[in-house]
C-alpha cells in the first residue's frame, strides 16, 4: 500500500508542473513529477502514488491513457484529471475510466486536494438552476462529435455539415463559459 502523502503530477507544461509540485510539497505533500507520458509511465510503479494529477493533454497524447496503468499499480489511487479545454464528453469519460474528478485549469492547488476529498457524485443533488448557454451547448456538442470521430477534423466537420476551416477556428477558440 502507498503512503497518503505520495502524489504523481503529470503535466507538460513544465512551468505549471514546476510550481504546482512546488506547492505541493510546500503543504507536506511527497511529490513526484513527469512531463510526458513516458517519463509517468516509468514512475507509476515505483512511486505507486495514492494521489495523482494528470493532465488531459500531455504533448498531443491523451493523459486518459495513464489512468489505467495508475489504478494497476495503486487501485485505491485518487486521480484528478485536468485539462484547459474542458468539455463534458472527456469529463464523463475521465471518471468511467477511473478518475475521481475532473478540473478545468486555471485551478489552484486548494481546488486540487479538495478534489482528491470529495465524494462521489450524491444522486439526490440538485440540478444546475440555469440551463447551459447557446454558445456552451454548440462547444460540447463539437467536442462530443469530434470524440466520437477520434479528433478527426475533416470527419468531424463533415458530420456536422460544417466547412472544416470553420471548425478549426471554432475548435481554436477557448471553450465558453457555461
């Protein structure tokens, strides 16, 4: 079993992984880092961290795909996924392969270790009190259509009877607030 205070950060963005490993261990946290998928896959089994913060997109490859090496070397790893471009569909997807919770950045590291205590999802929560935005319901249905095409643009486009220049420029754009 891993010590509670052993936490893996991977992240590409060497700065953003630099400052928040930085933070960590300011709270009397034992980190480990990595900046590619590579590098996390040669420390997962020796470091076996009960906590790990993955980035969606390390270097154009899906931290999704870390998850599961993670959860074989420690089953009882809490995993917060985080991602800049945060869409429901990759959400959704994060916590079926086993990540306890999903953030979008800009986040900060008081948000992250309350991600590792929150519990699960209560069934008899109450509903959103405002339903999504125009704008927010057009960049989740985008991003559902291109997951389904596995982030092929051409594909895509062609699937939602859009000009492929047009959903790269939307697919550039940051996604909207809810």
């Amino acid at each position: 079993m891993s010590d509670e205070t052993q936490i893996l950060v991977i992240d590409d963005d060497l700065a953003f992984n630099r400052v928040l490993s930085r933070a960590l261990k300011g709270r009397g946290f034992d980190v480990a880092s990595a900046s590619s998928a590579e590098e996390a896959l040669a420390l997962i089994p020796s470091t076996r961290a009960a906590r790990a913060v993955l980035d969606l997109n390390i270097a154009g490859t899906s931290g999704l795909t870390l998850i599961a090496p993670l959860l074989a070397a420690n089953p009882d790893c809490r995993i917060v996924v985080l991602t800049g471009y945060a869409s429901i569909a990759t959400a959704v997807e994060a916590i079926k392969l086993g990540a306890t919770h999903y953030l979008a950045k800009p986040t900060d590291v008081d948000a992250i270790l309350a991600a590792f205590e929150a519990a699960a999802p209560q069934p008899d929560s109450a509903p959103p009190s405002e339903p999504l935005s125009v704008d927010r319901l057009e960049w989740e249905h985008i991003q559902r259509v291109l997951k389904e095409h596995d982030g092929n643009i051409s594909s895509t486009a062609r699937a939602l009877k859009m000009h492929r220049r047009t959903l790269q420029r939307k697919l550039m754009k940051k996604p909207v607030k809810s």
